[in-house]
C-alpha cells in the first residue's frame, strides 16, 4: 500500500507542476510582447493540441 501511495502521490506532483507549465504558457501567449527567450511561434505550436506530442489541456 505504502509503495502504490508513493506512485500516486508521485503522479499528482507531476500532474500538477505539468499544469502550472500549461497555464504559465496558454498567459503568455496573450501578451503582446514577450520576455526574453519567448517566441510567439514557439508558444503557439507548443499549445496546439492537434500537434502529435503538445501539450494537452489540463
């Protein structure tokens, strides 16, 4: 029991900083000027769902 609780718990910190990464890229693709190290085109097919390996909604 201890070792399945330990994998989901496991599973949840990794779901949620995987939804912290989405929400952080799905704000950044509205501004209109982004920090240093972002591309709009980046962002745009990093969030495009019909892409084979994008992120997917949360």
């Amino acid at each position: 029991m201890n070792a399945a609780r330990h994998v989901h718990d496991g599973a949840v910190r990794e779901l949620a900083g995987l939804r912290r990464s989405l929400h952080g890229m799905w704000r950044l693709q509205g501004l209109p000027v982004l920090p240093r190290g972002y591309h709009h085109r980046q962002l745009a097919q990093e969030l495009d769902t019909t892409r084979a390996g994008a992120s997917r909604g949360a």
